[in-house]
C-alpha cells in the first residue's frame, strides 16, 4: 500500500510502498478515508537528530478516519464498513485520567510504550492503518470523513482548551485567537457556538484573517508589536478575559501575557518553542497560564456533534495521497487555507 512517511531527518516527508498491516488481538484495521496535515507534523519534522523522539520510519497522520475493513480476535462493537474517526492521544486505558476519558492527560502511556497515531505509532497517512483499541474509534455516521477527519485534532485541541476557560467566557468578555490556521480557525467557530464571547482573531496574514471573518471572527488584527495594545484598546483597557495561542512563539506569548486582563486565562495550544514568564510583575494578578494537550474521548464527541448541527466546519484543501508532499510544502510555507488534508 502507499503511505507518507517521514524516513530521514532532514528530508520531509515521502510517498513509499508498505505492506498492509494485520490487526492483532483486540485490533482494528482501518481502510483509511481522510488523513489531515498538522503542523505539528513539521514541527518534528524540522526537529533536529538529537531532539527526535518519534522513531523511523514514521508513516504521519494523526488526524485519522477510516472504515473498519478488518478486526483481530476478541474485538467487539465495532460494525465492518462503518465509518470511524480516529481518537489519537492514546493512553493506558486504565487509569484515573484514562478513565474520565482524558487519554490525552495518562500519565503511564509513555512509559509504557504507547504513542499517538502519526506521533509514534503508524499513522494514518497511508491506505490503511491499525487502531489499537476499539475505544479509540468513534462513529462518524453520515458525517463526511472528508470533512470531518481534522475535528479529531484541529477541532478537538481547540474545544477542550476552550471548554477549560467557559467560565470565563460570559457575555459581554473578549477572547483572544492567535493563529487562524487550522486549529484558530475551527476555535473561532467553538468559541461563536458554545459562548456569548467577542471574538478577536489575530494572524501575521491577511488571508488567514479574511477566513477569520468569515468564520465569525468579531474583529482581525494583523499580529505585531502594537497587537497587544490594540486588544487592551478595543477592550476599553481592559484586556481578555482568554487567550487562546495557538503559534506559541516568543511574539505571540509576550502579546498573550501584554493582552491578558486581571484574573485571565491564557492557552498555550501552539508548540512554537517560546517562554512565557508568569508571576507577580510578570502576569497580571489573577492570570492563569495553561499548556493544554490535544483533548478527551468525550470531547471528540461533542466537537462531532457541533458539526453535526452545523456549528463547526473545517474549511479543507484536498489532496490525493501522490500529492501528500505537495500539500505538506503548501503548509510548511503558510499557504494552506484551513486544513490540508490527503484523501488516499
Ligand atoms: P497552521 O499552520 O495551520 O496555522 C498556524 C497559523 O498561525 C497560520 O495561520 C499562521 O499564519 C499563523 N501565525 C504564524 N506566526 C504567527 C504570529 N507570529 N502571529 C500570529 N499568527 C501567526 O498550524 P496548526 O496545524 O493550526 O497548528 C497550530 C499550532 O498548534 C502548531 O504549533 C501545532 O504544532 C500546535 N498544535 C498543538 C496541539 C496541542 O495539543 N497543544 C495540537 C495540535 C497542534
Ligand atoms: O496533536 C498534535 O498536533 C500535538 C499534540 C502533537 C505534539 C507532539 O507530540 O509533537
Ligand atoms: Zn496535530
Ligand atoms: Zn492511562
């Protein structure tokens, strides 16, 4: 079967020919529908030797759909030819974090060997996959696998940092998107459906803003040195009540922290390697500061279900698989509108 897979550091990724993998026990293989490109696919693989953790070869994917196709010995409650959408943050399955659905947040999975689809595992950028556990699937039903494959992390990532910060998201605050590409645009969407918040996207790109708006957001603002003070601006000086971060470089922490009102929450989603200093003349008093993780079983299932009424929809480019290194390089330049995502 063909798959996309990350074999040399350095080099990007590759189209290759693998076999077809067996399910084991307690195993489902996947006849893959939709695969979504994320960027933390580049951010490994620009990785450096020394800092790669993520093994090789690597077969990417870890926003994954499929229809179940084959099931190992003892697998129950999963249909043959249903159609799946791929649960990623995989964990122990057993312990108390696992089992309020938040795999995401199992403190054993890594010690005991257990990684991600596309983080570790073989994703699912390829014609098929193995999921290792029944849990790990949820039903998508009548819902496009096409459009719906990246809710599992560019929609998911953003709901659960968003769900976090609800209580601070009453009518008449302001919420803060930084980064309206994938995962900003979906969030925008969240926070216009499950809150009265005023919404405020920032981006270094007029395009990506131009879908912020179309997507709900109240105002766009070109990311810069004076950002943060045009927030407090438009906030009578007061600032937002969430920021929600989705870059995570040095600029859009400092504008988080610039941008924060007292007792704030500010998310750290983005992996862009900054700092950001938190404490009494740093933050302002009250602020929370959180690195959030992907998201819960559940909340997969809510942020589906979003889609299912039509709250949310991911705006997609599609590329068959032959194509994958052409969509990764549109992503890896910014010219990828919404999400990217390979249909094998
Ligand atoms: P993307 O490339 O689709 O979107 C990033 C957006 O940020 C682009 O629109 C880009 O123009 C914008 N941007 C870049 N620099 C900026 C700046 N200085 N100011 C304002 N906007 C800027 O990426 P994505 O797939 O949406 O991923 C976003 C980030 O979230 C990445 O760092 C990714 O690795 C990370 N991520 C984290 C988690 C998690 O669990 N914490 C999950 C998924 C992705
Ligand atoms: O889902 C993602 O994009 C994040 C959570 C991946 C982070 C990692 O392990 O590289
Ligand atoms: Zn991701
Ligand atoms: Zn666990």
């Amino acid at each position: 079967m063909k798959a996309v897979q990350y074999r040399e550091i350095g080099k990007g990724p590759e189209v290759v020919e693998i076999d077809v993998p067996e399910p084991g026990p307690g195993q489902i293989r996947l006849k893959i529908t939709a695969v979504g490109l994320c960027h933390s696919d580049w951010f490994l693989m620009d990785l450096p030797e020394e800092q790669y953790s993520y093994g090789l070869p690597l077969t990417l994917g870890h926003e994954g759909a499929g229809v179940a196709d084959k099931l190992g010995d003892g697998v129950q409650g999963v249909q043959l030819g249903a159609s799946y959408a791929v649960y990623g943050p995989w964990g122990c399955g057993l312990c108390h974090a696992c089992a309020q659905g938040a795999e995401n947040y199992c403190p054993h999975a890594a010690a005991m060997g257990i990684a991600p689809p596309g983080l570790g595992a073989p994703g699912a950028m390829a014609e098929y996959m193995i999921v290792d556990d029944a849990r790990h699937l949820v039903a998508l039903g009548d819902l496009d696998p096409v459009e719906s494959v990246s809710l599992t992390d560019a929609g998911l990532t953003p709901y659960h940092a968003i769900r976090a910060a609800q209580h601070k998201l009453y009518a008449g605050s302001t919420a803060v998107v930084i980064g309206a590409g994938g995962l900003g645009h979906v969030g925008i969407q969240i926070l216009r459906a499950i809150s009265p918040a005023r919404v405020i996207a920032v981006d270094l790109n007029e395009d990506k803003l131009a879908l912020a708006a179309e997507v709900g957001a109240h105002e766009t603002l070109i990311s810069g040195p004076e950002t943060a003070a045009k927030i407090r601006e438009l906030t009578g000086g007061l600032g937002a009540e969430a920021v929600f971060d989705f870059v995570g470089a040095q600029p859009t922490l400092d504008m988080s922290r610039e941008a924060v009102a007292i007792d704030g929450y500010i998310h750290i989603v983005g992996i862009g390697g900054g700092v950001l200093p938190t404490g009494f003349f740093s933050t302002p008093f009250g602020a929370a500061v959180r690195a959030p993780y992907w998201g819960t079983r559940n909340e997969l299932m809510e942020v589906l279900d979003l889609a299912r009424v039509g709250a949310v929809s991911v705006h997609t480019e599609r590329y068959g698989i032959d194509d994958a290194v052409t969509a990764y390089g549109k992503l890896h330049e910014g010219t990828v509108r919404g999400r990217a995502v390979v249909v094998p």
